[in-house]
C-alpha cells in the first residue's frame, strides 16, 4: 500500500487522523484557496470540495493522498455568507455576533487520490449558537483560538461553550469527517479497522 498523506497542516485534521490509528505523514498543502465565486457561495459543498481537491493536488502523486476543507455558511437576511478563518479579532467578533442564537451550517470537503485516481466527497453539518453575551464573545476571541478556524470557533475547545446544538457529524466541525473519509479510503484499498490490529 502506498503511504499515506494529509495534505494539511491542520493540528485538528493530524489528531482525528491519529486518533483512528491511522499511519500518515503530513505534507501540508501549499495551495492558495481562492475566495468564493457568486455561484460557489450558492454551492458551498463544490466550494469545499474544490478547495480539497486543490490541496489533495498539491502533495506527491504516489501516496494516498488527503485534502480537506471546511467552512461555515450562514445564511442572513442579506442572503448567504461563507464565514472562512477571520482575519484579525474584530473579524471573529462580528463572526460570532452574526451567527448568535442562530443555525448555521458546516461543509467539509474531502478529497482522496493516488496517481491519476480521485475521489471527492463533502458533509455537512448543522450547528446552533446559544445567545451569548458580546462580553462572552470578547473573552473568547481574547483566548486567541478562533483565529485559525473557519467561522471564528472551535466546537472541540472552548467554543464548545457557543454551542447549543450539534445535527450531524460532530467531526465535521472538527474539520475533518472521519466517516466519509474512511469511505473514500476503501476505494483505496484501505480499511482503516485494519490498523486497529
């Protein structure tokens, strides 16, 4: 079996991988993930399949090779916003402002090749913010750990505390949905059980 590769820098992605046992190394991707074309902010789920396919692309061609994506979809009154990682602290502030007491929803892309073979596929999940104070939401943003995650939060940290329901796979969140992925590993030949021998 050719080695496998995560195709991300993702501490989050490396630990759900470790987690599951299975045995990787981790080139991250070095690709530019561009910014969401109108007709992509309508389609969240190609967007994030897209940005997976690109990093997927961007490691060796002889490995089993992982790319992954998430983002976060809100939908306003203004229509619907893709919420990525924000930019500085006054960002992730109007991030978690805007999505308080509402649902959004969190798009996983997943992309697994090897050679001139590919496999795409995506999940989604929905999450529903409790309302929380703007003090609340200072003292988070203050922790520093929105700062490099998509939608300005971490369901697996601190920012459980945001959340007031989770519909769906809770590691898609995380960044990374394990059962879809190890669906696309079988078309690989690779059962990720075996590892647990």
């Amino acid at each position: 079996m050719p080695p496998i590769v995560l195709a991300s820098a993702s501490p989050r992605r490396s630990q759900l991988l470790r987690d599951l046992g299975v045995p990787f190394q981790i080139v991250p991707s070095h690709a530019v993930e561009p910014l969401p074309s109108p007709a992509e902010i309508q389609n969240p789920a190609a967007y994030v399949e897209k940005l997976a396919q690109l990093k997927a692309q961007s490691a060796d061609n002889q490995s089993i090779i992982i790319g992954a994506d998430t983002t976060v979809v809100l939908e306003t009154a203004a229509g619907t916003e893709i919420l990525g990682k924000p930019a500085d602290e006054a960002q992730a502030r109007l991030m978690l402002q805007k999505m308080r007491g509402k649902t959004h929803r969190v798009y996983s892309g997943v992309c697994v090749r090897c050679g001139t073979k590919e496999r795409l596929s995506h999940q989604i999940t929905r999450v529903t913010f409790g309302d929380f104070s703007d003090e609340f939401i200072a003292a988070y943003v203050q922790t520093g750990e929105p700062m490099d995650k998509a939608g300005a939060y971490a369901a697996q940290g601190k920012g459980a505390l945001l959340i007031e329901k989770i519909e769906g796979d809770y590691f898609n969140v995380v960044g990374l949905p394990l059962g879809k992925l190890s669906v696309l590993l079988r078309d690989f030949g690779v059962d990720v059980a075996s590892f647990w021998a």
